[in-house]
C-alpha cells in the first residue's frame, strides 16, 4: 500500500510543480515536528540523560544540518 501512495505522489510531483513545491513543504514540516517531538521526550526524560549522551545528540544534528545543507542542490 505505502508503495502505491508513493508512486501516485511522485507522478503529481513530476507533473505540476506548485503540488512538487507542496509536497516539499509538507515533508520539510515532517521532518521539524518530529525533530520537535524528539525534544519533547528527551525533555521529560532529561533527569536520566548524561552530559555524554547530551553532547552526542547535539554532534548529531550539527552534522545532519551540515549534511542537509551540503546535498541540498
């Protein structure tokens, strides 16, 4: 099933640009509120985190935006 949602998503991307640009949006929005819910949960659960864990996931997302904005054409 998600295979035919993709295919039929992709066909209208390829096909009319303001829905491209709509899809994009949408899943750029994706990505923050996930990034978001992340923070969330790291934030109720911040009494059993370790600086260590906290300098990893930081190390993280500096490199995922540095990726990000490296293959971004």
């Amino acid at each position: 099933m998600p295979d035919v949602i993709q295919r039929a998503v992709e066909r209208l991307a390829l096909h009319n640009t303001v829905a491209r640009a709509v899809i994009i949006l949408c899943a750029s929005v994706l990505v923050y509120l996930l990034g978001l819910a992340w923070v969330v949960v790291a934030g109720r659960h911040r009494w059993r985190m370790t600086l260590r864990t906290v300098v990893r996931v930081l190390a993280l997302g500096v490199l995922v935006a540095l990726g990000s904005k490296v293959l971004t054409p």
